[in-house]
C-alpha cells in the first residue's frame, strides 16, 4: 500500500511540474504589444509617438518622430503591426 501512496504522490509532482513548465503562446494583441514595446524603447529620441510625453512632461503630438515624415519611424499603434511582423516574431522566438 505505502507504494501505491508513493506512485500516487510521484504521478501528482510530476503532473505539476509538467503544467508549470509548459509554455503558453502569446496571443496576436500581446505579440503587437510587444513589438510596439520593443521599437519605442529602441528610439533614441525622448518623442517617438505622439502620446509620449518629452522630458518636460508635455505630450508630442506632432513633434513625434512617428507624425514626422523620413528619419526614424517607430511603430506606436497596433494598426501599425502587420500580420507579417507578429508572424516573424513568433518564429524568432522559437528558435
């Protein structure tokens, strides 16, 4: 009997280890989240979109790299992220 307790107990730790270690997928919206995350904090600039907000506590608006045409263009809004992008990032981190 106290092998088949053990068995029972081994079975339910390694059942719960299997579950914690198991990743989960990002959705779609969180890949484009995270694709806008990672370009505005790439830019340089104290401005990249126009709902930042510069280092006197103003928010950009047109002064943003993202309203002006040429030069850095970061991405700031979701309609921004192609299906393209979200795809290429979730190949980049399975490898």
């Amino acid at each position: 009997m106290k092998w088949l307790t053990r068995f029972v107990v081994l079975v339910l730790a390694l059942g719960i280890a299997a579950a914690q270690t198991k990743k989960t997928e990002k959705t779609d919206a969180q890949i484009r989240q995270e694709i806008i995350r990672q370009s505005i904090s790439s830019y340089k600039g104290s401005c990249p979109c126009p709902y930042s907000v510069d280092r006197a506590g103003r928010v950009c608006g047109a002064r943003s790299a993202y309203s002006k045409p040429g030069g850095a263009s970061p991405i700031c809004y979701e309609k921004d992220v192609t299906q393209k992008m979200v795809d290429e990032y979730r190949k980049r981190i399975r490898q």
